[in-house]
C-alpha cells in the first residue's frame, strides 16, 4: 500500500511542526488562518488521524465572526482577542500571491517576503507607504516614483519600469534607486550610469570603483569602459591588455553595441568586418543622439573603413564632437588626424592642443604622444626634459609606447643624465608587453653588454620575438649575428 507523504506546516518563526503539540508551542494564528483557507490545516491534522478536530475545521466557514476563536479552541491554544489583528482577506489574498509566485519561481529570498512582492500598481504604492527599501516586481508594467528614494527594485519576470517624464537612469541612480531584472521604455539606455558619468567628465579615479561594481552586476557598458581602464590607464589602474580581452569577452555576450564593438577591435582577427558592418548602424543612431562613448568610435568606424566606406572627415566630425566634451580617446584621436593631415589640412600646433588636453586628464596614450610632441619640437619649442616628464607618466601607467621612448631618452641622455640600467629597465617593460621596439632595443643592449652583462642568446632571444612582428632592424641585427631566420 501506497505511503501518505505527511508534509509540515511552517510557521512564521520557521519551525516546521508535524504533531499538535509543535503546532501549540509554535503557534501564529496568520500562519493557521493561511493554511485554514487553502484546505492545508484540514489536511494536516486527518493525516495525523486527530479525525475530530479535521471534521471540526471542515465544519467551519470563513465568513464566521469568531472563526480566529473556534480555531484556537479546536487546536486547544488560548485565543488573545486583543491580540489579534489578522485579516483573513489579506491572508487569502496573501496565500494566492504566494501560490502564483511558487509556480514562477524557485527563488526563498522572494517567497519569504511574499509581502515586499508588488504585482499591480496599487500594491507597489502600498508596500512603498510602509517604508519598506525593498520591492519585487512581478506584472506587466510599473511606474516609479522618484520621490521614494534610497529603494531597490528587483524584478520577477522582467516588468517594465516607466520612469517619470524628462527622467533618466541617471537621475534614479542620484537618488539612490537602483534598478535589477527590469526592462526599460525604448527611449531610456539601461547601461548609462553615473560611473560613466564621471568618467566622461574626466573624473577617472572617481568614476572607477562605480564603473567596476556595474561592471561585476552585468552592466556592459561598464564592462566596455574597464576595457578601456585596462588600455589607456587613465591615472587609476595599470595597462593590462589580457584584462581588458577579459573585459571585452564578458561584455560581447550582453550583445550591447559599444561592447560588441570593443570585442571585435580588440579580441577578434576574422570576421572582424562581418560584426563591424553589423553595429555599425545602432552605434551611429547612438552617436546621433548625444552618446559620447558611441560619437568616438562612430569616428573610429570611418576612420578604418570598419563597417562603412572609409571617410576622414565624417571621422573628425565626430572626434571633435566627443573631443569638445572632453572625450580623452576623442581628443587622442583628433590630434592624430591634425598630425597626419587625415581629413584636416596638418597642423601640429593643434594636435599638441588635444594631446595635451588629454595628456592633462591621465590618459596615458596622450601623455606618451604629448611627450613625443616636446622630443621633436611638433607643434610646440622642443624641451627634451618635458619629453621625459610625459613619456615617465605615460611609462608608469604601463603604455608600451611611452615605456620604450623613455628608455631612449636614458640611452642617449636626453633630458636625463645618460643611465643604461635604466634604458634597459624601461625597454625591457616594453618588450614584455610585446612591444616590437621594445624587443629589438633590450636585444641591442644584451648584444652591447650596455646596462646588463652581454649576452647572446638574450640577445638573439629578443631579436627573434621583435622580428616575429615583422621589425625590419631585428631582422637586421639577427643577420649580422649569423642568425637565419
């Protein structure tokens, strides 16, 4: 014969009761009332053969006056009339809600706090007037007050949240609201926050803890822009370029443009152009509307020709728009085409302006060009020291480039006393990055016994690695020590 499986009644303080007297000494009367009107304390106790007080709850009706004593009475525990404010409808109302909830989701967190879990408007306001910081989320659509601030919204089943008009996430991430497992109107990017903010501002060290917690909670903007933390360094973190691949495989999955786009530059070497012609049209809607991380790589895009038909001087136009707004990559990338007279006539004097403007917000490819700017007199007096001072920041966020030129400037003594252990320090940070330049000069010192003993095949070791890149005076040297590559 088949066995009853004889399940507990749990009460509010957690106890699971199977025999009458763990229900007397565990007793809540909501608890009861709950199971009472689903069919569950009728159930409990014919399974537990008390037949007279099962038939004794049959027997009862919800609409009786005294049902909270009758129920106390049947299960011998004292009713404190004064003490009682249980509301059967609410508990009634409370039992469908958890019933609904339990076939959607599996989730304690949320079942234990069936009464934080808003499923139409009226709720939400209801469970916000009772001061609650917590709300989850589960119906068609809601709309949040900005008014309640410091509170979390969790959704369920992914609602829509509408925010108040001219309102952004921005303005709910002032005031404290935050916003997990919802869908957003059409009109408003989830992923813009006041980490990104900030760091469009220039305000790197600040905006750094604020773009990694959005970062590690799924934000793939943010992860787009610690990408860009691990490239250019910005006076907060070190150049670390297998971090950022890290940063651009994990953000490639939410499928968000400016990421996608960040993942093929960086990560991909085929079908490159196959994803580039693929985003190209949402990062340019982007752009257009305002977007300064999307206007700077709309410039990239038709800067190589990734995507759309190469066009420097729709590249400069949208440089210069993200420039003006004080875009560090932007103002890079602008100077770059003012150098090389790419869309622009050429004009040295004002590729300095923006090296410097984003040398002078921690950027370290713009400290490493602006230096290179002062070494050869381009656009500005010539001033070796300077050089040295811009190659150093841009060399101690870890930029190759700047690594590798200052470590020239210590081999020739140029605005520094002449010290080959430090040319040979510098250079070989560079060449462990993988930096062709790099490579081919700690070769030159290890052939040359200059800052370091001489040695060979240290020598030949870092030739070979700079000439696997293609550097013409690696290969040079390597045929001069007899080596065939």
């Amino acid at each position: 014969m088949a066995r009853i499986i004889r399940f507990p009644l749990k009460m509010k303080n957690g106890a699971e009761v199977r025999s009458l007297d763990e229900l007397k000494e565990n007793f809540d009367l909501e608890s009861v009332l709950g199971y009472f009107t689903d069919g569950k304390l009728r159930t409990w106790l014919a399974d537990r053969y008390y037949d007279e007080k099962a038939e004794a709850v049959a027997a009862l009706s919800k609409d009786m006056p005294d049902l909270n004593a009758k129920l106390c009475e049947i299960l011998e525990v004292e009713y404190q009339a004064e003490a009682d404010d249980t509301d059967l409808e609410y508990i009634q109302k409370r039992n469908e809600k958890l019933k609904i909830l339990s076939a959607v989701t599996a989730d304690q967190d949320i079942l234990k706090n069936i009464d934080l879990v808003a499923m139409n408007q009226d709720d939400l306001y209801d469970i916000l007037d009772e001061g609650s910081d917590k709300v989850y989320l589960y119906g068609e659509k809601f709309e949040i007050p900005l008014g309640r601030k410091n509170t979390i919204y969790e959704g369920i089943n992914l609602p829509l949240v509408i925010l108040e008009n001219n309102k952004d996430i921005i303005n709910y991430e002032e005031a404290g609201i935050q916003f997990k497992k919802v869908s957003y109107e059409r009109r408003i990017n989830p992923y813009i926050t006041k980490g990104e903010k900030l760091f469009l501002e220039g305000k790197y060290k600040e905006a750094f803890p604020l773009i990694e917690e959005a970062a590690n909670n799924g934000n793939p903007r943010a992860m787009y822009i610690m990408a860009r933390y691990c490239n250019d360094g910005n006076e907060t973190v070190k150049i670390n370029k297998k971090e950022r691949n890290n940063w651009c495989e994990k953000a490639f999955r939410y499928k968000e443009p400016l990421s996608m786009y960040g993942y093929a530059y960086w990560c991909l070497k085929d079908e490159q152009s196959k994803l580039y012609s693929m985003i190209f049209n949402d990062i340019k809607s982007l752009a257009e509307s305002g977007d300064i991380l999307a206007q700077v790589i709309i410039g990239y895009m038709y800067e190589d020709g990734s995507g759309v038909e190469q066009d420097y001087a729709e590249a400069v136009k949208w440089y210069r728009k993200a420039a003006k707004q004080k875009n560090a990559n932007a103002q890079c990338s602008l100077s770059y085409m003012y150098a090389y007279g790419y869309g622009v006539a050429q004009d040295y004097a004002e590729a300095f302006k923006w090296f410097r403007k984003a040398a002078e917000q921690g950027d370290a490819i713009g400290q490493s060009n602006l230096g290179y700017m002062y070494d050869n007199g381009h656009g500005i007096e010539q001033d070796k020291a300077k050089a040295v001072e811009w190659y150093r920041k841009a060399a101690e966020q870890g930029d190759a480039r700047g690594q590798d030129n200052l470590g020239d400037m210590y081999y020739h003594g140029r605005g520094a006393a002449q010290d080959y252990a430090e040319a040979v320090k510098w250079y070989r940070k560079a060449a462990e990055q993988g930096y062709a330049y790099g490579q081919v000069n700690l070769g030159y010192m290890y052939s040359k016994g200059y800052g370091v003993t001489q040695d060979k095949a240290k020598a030949i070791e870092w030739y070979k690695k700079a000439a696997a890149q293609g550097n013409e005076a690696a290969k040079k040297n390597l045929k001069i020590l007899g080596v065939t590559i």
